[in-house]
C-alpha cells in the first residue's frame, strides 16, 4: 500500500512541477498521411493540380479541432518515363482550387538530361513554410512545371504528412 501511495505522491509531484503542458506534450500522439499522385509533364506546360485535401483522412476529421502541429515530413518525386530533352520541373503551391498565376515556387529546380531516369529522391526546398502553412490550413493544389527542349515526363511524387494530436485539448 506504501508503494501505491508513494507512487500518487510522485506523479501529482510530477505534474505540479511540470504544469499542464508537459502533460499535454506527454499526451500527444501523431497521426502520418501519406499522398500521391502521377504528374505527366510536358514541355514549358503546367500540369493540372493536384488537389490535396486533409479531410480525405479519417484521423484528420476525428481530431481536426485538436492538432497542435501539421509538418511535411517529406516531398519525393522519381522520374519513371523521359523520352524528351533534358531541363528542369519545379513545383508550385496554392491555396485550394487556387489559380496558378498567383502559385508560389515551394521546391525544385528538379534537372534532369535527356533520357535520363531517377529513384525516389528528396525534393530540394525553395520554400517549405509556405507550403506547411497552406496545409496546415486543411487543403491546397500543387503543380508541377518544365522547362526544356520536349520534355515529356512521368513524375510520380510522394507525400509525407505528421499531424501532431492533443486529444486533451
């Protein structure tokens, strides 16, 4: 029974020194979405958005009024099919079923020489908090867009979402 006792004795210790958000921090627990998508590239084109929207994720509903923090875990592409020129894609972001005029560069440049293929590959950041702030409103659209001589390219890209979760709050 002492042992009990000892043990209530510490953990109230505990989480008076502590404060509350030391115990919120112990109590977060994080959620991982993963997308996809194909982009089939062409020269000096912009591709069609991909619309990407949180709420397609059942965690991301059940705890939407709870998440402390959205981070991008990661952006990889590879290059599956060239069988144009050498140049470069970059990718672009908005706001959801924004327009693309007003799109911002958030990473790339991604080179490539004629015929040339790629494993998965991290992306090279221009601009990550923009991109990170677009999600973590909930949604956004990104483009892929080249530039060279024919380019004609499939690039599969992948998405690592964290969603940090207080299920207390």
């Amino acid at each position: 029974m002492k042992k009990r006792g000892l043990l209530f004795v510490s953990l109230l210790l505990f989480f008076l020194m502590s404060g509350c958000e030391a115990v919120k921090d112990a109590t977060d627990v994080e959620y991982t979405i993963y997308y996809s998508h194909i982009y089939t590239v062409n020269e000096n084109l912009t591709t069609y958005p991909y619309n990407i929207d949180l709420e397609d994720s059942e965690d991301y509903r059940k705890y939407k009024g709870h998440i402390r923090n959205t981070e991008i875990e990661y952006v990889r592409y590879s290059i599956t099919s060239n069988t144009g020129g050498g140049g470069k894609v970059d990718l672009y972001a908005n706001f959801y079923g924004g327009p693309f005029a007003t799109a911002t560069k958030v990473a790339g440049p991604i080179s490539f020489s004629a015929g040339e293929l790629r494993g998965v590959t991290d992306v090279v950041w221009v601009n990550k908090g923009y991109f990170e702030s677009l999600l973590s409103v909930g949604e956004l659209s990104v483009w892929a867009v080249a530039e060279g001589t024919n380019v004609q390219l499939i690039l599969p890209v992948e998405l690592k979402v964290k969603l940090t979760v207080s299920p207390f709050e």
